[in-house]
C-alpha cells in the first residue's frame, strides 16, 4: 500500500515555515531511495500563499547527489480557481487598468471549463503539472514563489506525470517539498495564476548518489529538457542552454563545441514563467539526436 504524506490542516499553515524551501524546518517525513509516495498539497493561493507540502527527508542523500523525483499521477479536484492578483503578473506596469478579481473554473471529463464575463464556455484540455517542487538550498531559506537551482516555484508544465525530474542535493536528506499544482498553464504564465488546485501527487522518489547537476532537469520519453531560472530572461536562457551543454557531454560523449553548435540547429526553448522573482526558461532536445 503506498503510504501517503497528509497536508498540513489550513489553519496551522504558516508562511515563515510553509512557505520556504530551506535548512531550518524540521522533515514531515522520511522516505527511501525507491519508495512511492502520495503527497496532499495546498493550492497557491491558500491563505499563506504558495504553501507546500514537507520538507520530506530522503535517507541516505548527500550534497552532490542527485534526486530523481519521477512523476507518477496527479489526482485533480473538481475546480480550480484562476485570477488577477494586484502588483502581480508579467504586465503589471505596463496594462495595470485590470481590477482583481478570482473566477472559479470547473474541472470535467479531463477539461477544464472557463466561463468568460460575457458568458461564453470555453473548453481547454486538462494537462496538471507541479508549479513548486524543490529541495533546500545549501545556506539559505528561499521563499516558494521563486524558483533557482534548487527548483522551487519553476512553474514549467513539463513536470508532469510521465516525467521525471531531477534536482541537485545541497543538504544532507535534500529536505524535498513539493505544491502550488496546476491543472493547465499558457507558456509565460501571463497573469501570474494558472488553473491553481489542490492535489494528491503521487511520486517515486530516487537517488543517484555522487552524479552532481548544475540545474534542473527533466526527462520524458521523447526529449530531455533543461531547466534555468535568473533575470533577465536571457540569461535564464543561458543558464539552460549551458546545462544541456554539460548534460550531452558528461551523459552522451558529445564534445562540448559539437553539442553547441548542434543546440542552435535542434534545440527548442519555451518561457515557462515570467512572473516570478527569477523568470524560468527551459530548453529541449529530441532524444532521437542522442542515440548511438
């Protein structure tokens, strides 16, 4: 039976503990290399905002492992909730004539329902992903809304089930945490909100020990991606392309100058987010170009 970690009761949530991926909070949970595990999580915009769900001890994990969190299923309610935050989102200054303002969107047969103010239904298709999912940094404690080696608030809708991701270990047990689940996203995550809901994530957590990664990376069954988060967004940008780089040489016998110039004719890049304190931008390339 796969035991599952609870979320925390809304009341008892606070944001100088909840709302962190850092050394200081003591683990919810330890689990072994291999073990499945369900997580409950909050949604984003639960009372502390952006709560998640741990830190999650994994035995045995060292700084300069790495962390192999492969996504199995993410069980979505019936509803979820967009919305415009005031001083938040990627056109606040440029478009701030919007007034707040929350719509609730119902969540049917895998679609995701969106009413517009003049009362039009409009159908997207459900694709749920994992906006916050990270492990502590080495020194610090660094707010879920943003995103950085470590993972955190990424917001990339390639860590879905069927995915695997990987994260580097900075601290002995990698204190892992994970929420803020999407039920669908636009690339750029304009406004600042997705389709936010609550979830059971249900994941197997690994270890390779002694592989160190610069950033996060992501593995499908077609592609690997490479995941960089910094301001501006170029360099966010940089910083993934300069991971695939290092990923096709240490991992596929590329040389480095042939894996850079093949980047430039194969790779594809997409924004995940442009919202948060760090923007994120993840590169892709087709596995067919790595097979011996």
């Amino acid at each position: 039976m796969v035991r599952r970690i609870e979320r925390k009761p809304v009341e008892k949530l606070d944001r100088l503990v909840d709302s962190v991926l850092g050394p200081h909070v003591p683990p919810i949970a330890s689990v072994k290399p291999g073990e499945v595990v369900e997580v409950e999580t909050w949604d984003a915009l639960t009372r502390v905002t952006n709560p998640v769900t741990g830190p999650i001890e994994i035995e045995g994990a060292e700084r300069g492992d790495t962390l192999v969190v492969e996504i199995m299923d993410i069980e979505m309610p019936d509803k979820g909730v967009t919305a415009i935050v005031s001083g938040f989102g990627a056109l606040e200054g440029w478009l701030n004539l919007f007034e707040p303002r929350r719509k609730e969107c119902e969540i049917r047969d895998g679609m995701i329902h969106y009413v517009t103010e003049d009362g039009r239904t409009l159908e997207i298709e459900a694709d749920p992903f994992i906006g916050t999912i990270g492990v502590s940094p080495y020194f610090e404690a660094i707010t879920t809304l943003s995103p950085g080696t470590h993972g955190g608030n990424m917001d990339c809708p390639d860590i879905r089930p069927g995915n695997t991701l990987m994260l580097p270990v900075f601290r002995p047990g990698a204190l892992f945490a994970l929420g803020d689940v999407h039920a669908v996203q636009g690339d750029g995550e304009v406004c600042g909100v997705a389709v936010e809901i609550p979830a059971v994530v249900t994941l197997r957590l690994g270890l390779e020990k002694d592989r160190t990664i610069g950033w996060p990376r992501v593995e499908s069954d077609d592609e690997i991606m490479t995941v960089g988060s910094a301001r501006p967004l170029e360099d966010a940008a940089r910083q993934a392309f300069r991971e695939m780089v290092d990923w096709m040489a240490s991992d596929y016998g590329w040389e480095r100058e042939d894996a850079y110039m093949f980047l430039s004719l194969a790779a594809r890049a997409r924004i995940a987010q442009i919202v948060d304190p760090l923007y994120t931008v993840v590169v892709k390339l087709d596995r067919r170009y790595l097979e011996d």
